[in-house]
C-alpha cells in the first residue's frame, strides 16, 4: 500500500483506514453517493453520519435542565389554545439549525408561589 500524506504530512483518512474500509480507497470514495431518500420532511439539526455532532446529548440535557428551572419558576398558560394547535414549523429557519413557530402564539407567563 502507497502511504498517502495529507496537507500537514500527517497519513490521510484513507492510507489509516482499516484494511476492507470504503475510506481505504480512493475508487470506492469516488462512487460514494449523497442519500437523502428517507429523509425528506424530517429535521436533522446535529447532522448525521459519521461527522454527527458529538455534543447532541450534552446540548440537549442542557436545554432539558434549562427548561425544568424555567417551569420550576413560572406557570405558561396558552392564551387561546384552539390557534396555537394550528401553529406549525417555520421551514424558511432550516437551514439554521432552528425550528421557530411560524406564528405567534401568545402565552401569559406567571411567576409560581412556592
Ligand atoms: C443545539 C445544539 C447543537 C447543534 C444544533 C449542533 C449542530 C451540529 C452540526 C449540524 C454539526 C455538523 C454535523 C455534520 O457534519 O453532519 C455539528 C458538529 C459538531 N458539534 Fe455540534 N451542535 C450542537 C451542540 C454542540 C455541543 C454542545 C458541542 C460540544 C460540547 C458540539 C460539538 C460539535 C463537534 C465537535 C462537531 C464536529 C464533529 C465532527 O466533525 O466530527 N456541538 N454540530
């Protein structure tokens, strides 16, 4: 096998791959295809695959905990539930990662008695 040095000199992906990895040759890495069947409709905010984003979980107990201390402190109440049912997802913040209402939905907020 011909090493392959990357840009630093260090050995690329592919000459470190394990021996039978798609990775390992460069042929094999060219057919490779973007898949996207099956995924239409769907929210991927982390990515996916092997480049996935390692801090998912550690993103989501945080907005868990954040959300657990803010209901803790204030009661949320619908202020007309019937137009928030029909409220749905901007699709025009997709590409950023978020997902916002794509109206309104006003609420009254009340700081709880402990
Ligand atoms: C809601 C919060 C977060 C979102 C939406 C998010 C989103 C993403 C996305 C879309 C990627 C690229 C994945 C891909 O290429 O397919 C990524 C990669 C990454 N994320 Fe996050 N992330 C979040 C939180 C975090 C946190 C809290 C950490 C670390 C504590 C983190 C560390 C990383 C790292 C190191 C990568 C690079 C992974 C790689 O290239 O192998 N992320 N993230």
């Amino acid at each position: 096998m011909t090493r392959q040095a990357g840009r630093c000199g260090k050995p690329t992906p592919a000459s470190t791959a394990p021996k039978g990895s798609p990775r390992r040759s460069r042929t094999t890495r060219r057919k490779a295809k973007v898949v996207t069947a099956g995924t239409q409709g769907h929210f991927f905010p982390h990515g996916g695959g092997t480049k996935i984003c390692p801090g998912r979980h550690f993103a989501k107990q945080e907005m868990m905990s954040s959300l657990a201390v803010f209901m803790n402190e204030f009661e949320v109440e619908l202020v007309d539930k019937e137009a928030a049912s029909r409220v749905g997802p901007n699709m025009g913040y997709f590409p950023t990662a978020s997902l916002p209402p794509n109206s309104k939905i006003p609420v009254r907020v009340r700081r709880r008695e402990h």
